[in-house]
C-alpha cells in the first residue's frame, strides 16, 4: 500500500494509523498472497467483532433508556447485523481498497456482504489496536452507529429486510422489486403465505410465514443474499 494510498483510506476512516501496517492487514482477505502467508484481517475481525459489541450495546444503552433487555437484545441484533455493517462498509467505499486474491476478483469479493462486514470489523479492531477503545468507540458511532439511530427507524429492535434490499438496489439504480403471493394454506385463524420476490423478470427467492409480512420480509432477507452473496471463501 502506497503513502497515497494509505492516506486516502485514513481520511475516510478519518483516523491516522499510528501502525500503518494493522491498516494494511485489516484490509488483506486470506485469498490473497499475503493472506495465504497468515497476513490477513480474520484475527483483526475477530477482535472488531467484540469491540463492535462492546460499543453498540453502550450506545443502545445511552439512546434508549426506556427499552428492557428483550427490545435492547434485538435491536443489537440488528445493529450489528452482517447487513447493516456492509452498508456502513460501503458507505466508506471499503471494497475499493481491499486486498484479494484472483479467485475473489473474479467472483465480486468487493461487493460480498459478508467479505465487507469482516474487513470493517478488521478495520475498527486495527484501530482499537493502534489507539484504543476511545479512538475504535468513535469511529464506530461516526460510521455505523449514529446514522443507523438517526435514520429514524423507531422500529431498530425489529429486523427491516425489505428495507435494507430496497436500499442495495437503490445505491446501483436497479428498479424497486415485487412481492407476489403464490399461496396460501391452512385454517383461517391460522394461515400460512407464501411469498415471491421478482426483479427485472426473474425470481429472486420465496419464503413462508405466518402473515404477508413477516413472509415478505423473510423472502427480502433470502434475495438480498441472492444479489449480495454472503462470501467471504476464496
């Protein structure tokens, strides 16, 4: 990683790396040479992960003090979601400077939610490293945090699949999707929907559940994952 290059990345992540290389590592995925070496960010992730945890749990803690354990634990849940951390991920455009190998390149590794969440949660551990929980707290309510609370979803503590899919085809001018119901089944009190996502003429996913809408959400959840593969593998 260049001097440019590295200078690029600390003034997104609005951080200067007292230890260049943890920054380097965070953003190395194990398919690459470095990686097949032991240089790559899986430790750095692991530590990020509970830092990540940690911070959340706090500002969930500070921003709602009303809610009980249930509601707290669900809305972490959410909070520290593989989805909601790609999108914090891509919102630092983090695909762009990471550090594959071939096979990676070739199947969209920078655009992998998975992939992405691991290397942020790399990134915050690197910098709970080279500065502390203080530095690593920071760039967490900057980046992930404080725009997930302030976005104004009053419903945090319930998973929004059709939301998060709505924004992923969004951020690359893709048409919205439709949600058709292909059936129904059981007693009146006690029905079963099934549910199909479509885009652009084809089917995405289906899923059932109890109401339209937790089968919606459910079969948005399975479609995100169809346009976003969960990967992180070489």
């Amino acid at each position: 990683m260049t001097e440019e290059e590295r200078g690029e990345i600390e003034a997104v992540l609005g951080h200067r790396f007292e230890h260049p290389d943890r920054l380097e590592r965070a953003l190395t995925h194990r398919s690459h040479r470095q990686g097949a070496d032991g240089i790559h960010n899986e430790r750095l992730e692991f530590l990020g992960d509970r830092v990540l945890g940690l911070v959340a749990s706090d500002q969930l803690l500070e921003s709602f003090p009303n809610w009980d354990a249930g509601k707290l634990s669900k809305a972490l849940a959410k909070l520290v979601s593989a989805s909601a951390i790609y999108f914090a991920a891509q919102g630092l455009k983090l695909g762009r400077h990471l550090r594959l190998g071939p096979g990676e390149e070739k199947t969209g590794g920078r655009e992998k939610v998975r992939l992405l969440a691991d290397a942020y949660e790399a990134v915050v551990g690197a910098i709970y490293l080279d500065a502390g929980l203080p530095a690593a707290a920071a760039f967490l309510r900057r980046s992930l945090l404080l725009p997930a609370l302030e976005s104004g979803f009053e419903g945090l503590e319930r998973p929004d699949h059709k939301s998060a899919l709505q924004e992923w085809l969004q951020r690359r001018g893709l048409g919205a999707v439709e949600y058709r119901i292909r059936g129904e089944s059981g007693p009146q009190h006690q029905k079963t929907f099934e549910v199909e996502v479509w885009h652009a003429g084809r089917r995405l996913s289906s899923s059932q559940g109890r109401s339209k809408k937790q089968a919606e959400q459910s079969a948005a959840r399975s479609a995100l994952e169809v346009l976003a593969p969960i990967g992180g593998m070489g």
